[in-house]
C-alpha cells in the first residue's frame, strides 16, 4: 500500500448522486463499500465531507442572509452529512466515529486531535464534521487541517473528474490532464484545486494532494495501492 493514513475529502454534492438536493441512498452505500475495501487493506482512513447538498453559507449570504449565520448552518449540513455516512459505513461492517468541531455531544464526540489518531490506529474510520468550528472556512481548510493534525500522509480529494486539466473538461474537449502538477504551477496556472486558504495550508506543510473521480467504482482501492489514478499535486 502507498499511504497508511489516509483524508479524504468529499464534496456535499457527491452525495446528491442523480438528485437535485440531498442524500441519495445508493451512492452512499458505493461511497462506504469503496472507504471498506481500504479499511480491509490496514489503510487508517479520515473522512471530511462537506454540506453543499443541503447548505452553502455563501449561497445564503448571496441571498441576504448574515453570512456567519449561513455558515453555521453549513457547519450543521456536514454533521448531518457525516451521520448519514457513519449509518452507511456500519451497515457495511465498519466502525467509525463521528467527530464534530461543534459541541453536539448527544450526536457526535468532540474533535480531540489525540482521541482521533488512537481512533485511527485502532482501526475506525473517523469522520470531522462540524468543518473548522469557524464561519468563513470552508470544508476544504477543514480538511487540510485535519489531515495536518492527525498526521495524514495525502489529502485525497474525490470528485466527478478524474484529476486536474488545463481546463474545465466538461465544458472543453480539448483540455488536458495533469498527471503531476506542483502546488507553484497550480497557482501559476490559476487551476481550481481548492480555494486558497485551504491549498496555501497544504503547501506550507508539503501535504500533497490527489484530485480523483470517487464516483468510479474500484479508484480509491486502486489509488492507495500505488496505481497512477488523478493528478497529484506536490512541491
């Protein structure tokens, strides 16, 4: 196996499989064989789901909601988010914690950095939800920031496009894909990968970063077992 402790980042929207808005119960249940067969593998896997299927701050403050207020409720989407993954993941066998950012202790454990790697080294998949605790963040520095404390190997970003392009191939044919890029040209380039914040971060600490298409059946088993899947992105 290429990593022994694994982020992966998933957007709310993923779960929204062929929906126009929340959860659908088929592609959950693909998400948690695909997180299973790692887990299998001795992998130790940390999840970071965001809430855009239920609810963007920024959407809300475009729309004239106070924007911290906005964020709170996303923050209280990917709790509901990460519920509906951890329910997923036991069906299939897998013991998992949900640990919120939050304080919702009668639904999900606090985030306690050294709780959550003894969690990891005992074999649970450990789910942050909640994202950072704090308005005007997003999941992605979330994220990066989680993988940092929990002293993660890759941040493995899953999404519906197979790695990063010169250009949105869904909307140019033409585009060509990355196999590695460095975090420089990303910038240079001015690619979306993550927003700022979040990229900045994960460069600072030389985490690297793995833009993959999780709707793939097979590609995230396939990727921690070294084969060349999405871009990677790297100092």
């Amino acid at each position: 196996m290429q990593y022994k402790r694994i982020l992966l980042k998933l957007s709310g929207e993923a779960l929204m499989g062929d929906r126009q808005y929340g959860i659908d119960p088929k592609r959950l249940s693909e998400y948690a064989e695909e997180v299973k067969q790692v887990v299998d593998k001795g992998i130790q896997v940390a999840i970071v789901i965001g809430g855009g299927n239920i609810f963007r701050g920024v959407s809300g403050a475009s729309n004239g909601m106070d924007r911290v207020q906005g964020d709170h409720m996303g923050m209280l989407a990917t709790v509901i988010n990460g519920l509906a993954l951890q329910s997923a993941l036991e069906e299939h066998g897998v013991q998992t914690r949900l640990q919120s950012a939050i304080k919702i202790n009668e639904v999900a454990e606090p985030f306690i950095r050294r709780r959550a790697m003894r969690h990891l080294e005992k074999g649970r998949v450990v789910i942050f939800g909640g994202g950072t605790g704090n308005p005007y963040f997003t999941t992605d520095s979330a994220a990066v920031l989680r993988a940092i404390e929990i002293e993660a190997d890759v941040i493995l970003k899953g999404t519906r496009v197979d790695g990063i392009y010169t250009s949105d191939p869904e909307k140019n044919k033409d585009a060509t894909k990355f196999e590695t890029i460095t975090f420089e040209d990303v910038l240079k380039k001015g690619l979306k990968v993550m927003d700022t914040t979040a990229f900045t971060l994960s460069q600072e600490n030389e985490l690297p970063i793995v833009v993959f298409d999780m709707n793939k059946i097979g590609n995230l088993l396939k990727l921690v077992s070294g084969e060349n899947i999405g871009t990677v992105v790297d100092n």
